[in-house]
C-alpha cells in the first residue's frame, strides 16, 4: 500500500521522506485546497528529496473550469516539471456542468506523458462518478484522488469501494480525512494506495497581528501547516506493517 503525502512545503516534503512515505504530492496553500508550488519550490525539492514527487498543477484556487489563459499556464507549468524530472502531474479540468472536460484533461495528460498521471480531487464534484471513472480509465490515467464525494474518505468509503472494485487499471487513493486513527479502515478494503498531509499548526509569531492579510476566517496570519512527522510515521507503520 502506497502512503502518499501532501507536502505543501520543503519541510513539509522532509518529513515524508523521514518518516518512510512512498510518495510526495506538492502543491503550496493547502488552505485553499491546494495550487501549483513556485519554480523555487520545484527546483529545491529536486536537491533534497529522493523519493517520487509528483506535482499538482492548478493555476487558481476555485472551481476546475479554467480559461484560455489559464490553461496556457497549466500546460507551460508541466513542461516544466517534465523538463526538471518530476515523477507525476496532478491535475484535471471540469466543464461548466460539472462533468468532465475530457478534450481538455486528454491534452494535459498528452502533455504530461511519459510522468504518470493524477486526476485529483475535482473528480468529487462530478455529477456522474461512475461514468467519470470509465472516462479516465479511456484516457489512461493512472490514478484518481478522491474522497468519495464526502467532507472525507471515512464518509466516502462506500463509494470508493465501489469505484475501486470497478476500476481495472486506474488506482483509486482515498484522499481527504486520512490519519492514523483511520488509515486501517482502508488497508482492510485492499485500497493500494491513500492519501494525506498529516498536517499540524505552528504558531511563527509571539503576538497576534492586529490586522489580517488573510481574507478566509480558516487561514491564520500568525500560524503555518507543516506535515507532522510523528503522525506521518505512525501512519506508515499501521500500513506497512504485517
């Protein structure tokens, strides 16, 4: 079973790596669900991490319809990660409706290959999660992050099973929830792979500001989220171990 971490910093990649995780996913402000990380950030966890990485490509925070513009960005983003040798893209585009983008999300995978291929969590919003899934498996994709259309995987177990049982060559990862009171649900349903940031606050200022720089009442100007690397170790071994 694959322990995949959302690193939404270096430190936050370190400590996966510390504590055993097989995969790295790496985006910045996971506050707002998560957008592409800087060329800063690409470049440094090429010289620190050695375990796979791969990098989630959304230009915005919002919904998964993207302009003309923005998807320009999308895909200039993934040449890069192609050409600094990145393991994997994570990303994907939904249209108006709610379903999906297939002409679109086909060209991005188009431009990803031969890194493999992540549809993320956008696939919780589709109106058809069934019909979604043989679309992805057409356009090969090898794996879809997802929650079970739930606040968390807990709650969207059934689906996901049902998904994964449906699925042939696509890997279903249980993302969103995930931590070490739970992960053993899904290693008994033989998920072969899930997803979690083992987040934990730090307070960074001896004073709180006055003034918020941070619109959203969830985001706090006086703390950061870094991946917790006690948690992230007790995840991997409830899941490694036999």
């Amino acid at each position: 079973m694959i322990v995949e971490v959302c690193a939404n910093s270096l430190e936050s990649a370190l400590n996966a790596q510390k504590a055993g995780a097989d995969r790295i996913e790496l985006c910045a402000e996971l506050a707002v669900g998560g957008v592409t990380p800087s060329f800063g950030l690409l470049q440094l966890i090429k010289e620190h991490i050695s375990i796979p990485v791969n990098v989630l490509i959304r230009p915005r925070s919002g919904d998964f319809t993207y302009s003309d513009l923005e998807f320009e960005i999308m895909k200039r983003d993934i040449a890069l990660c192609r050409e600094l040798g990145f393991n994997g893209i994570v990303s994907g585009v939904l249209s108006k409706d709610l379903s999906l983008d297939y002409e679109r999300t086909k060209e991005l995978i188009e431009a990803s290959r031969p890194l493999e291929f992540t549809f993320h969590r956008a696939f919780d919003w589709v109106t058809d999660p069934v019909a979604t899934l043989r679309q992805l498996q057409e356009l090969q994709v090898d794996t879809i992050l997802s929650s079970g259309q739930q606040n968390s995987s807990v709650e969207g177990i059934d689906l996901l099973t049902r998904l994964s049982k449906k699925s042939k060559d696509c890997v279903i990862m249980p993302g969103g929830g995930i931590r070490d009171t739970n992960v053993v649900e899904f290693k008994k349903k033989g998920f072969n792979a899930v997803h979690l940031s083992g987040i934990k606050f730090h307070r960074t200022l001896d004073h709180t500001p006055q003034i918020a720089m941070s619109s959203p009442g969830f985001l706090r100007d006086d703390e950061i989220a870094v991946s917790n690397l006690a948690t992230l170790k007790e995840v991997v071994r409830l899941v490694k171990e036999k």
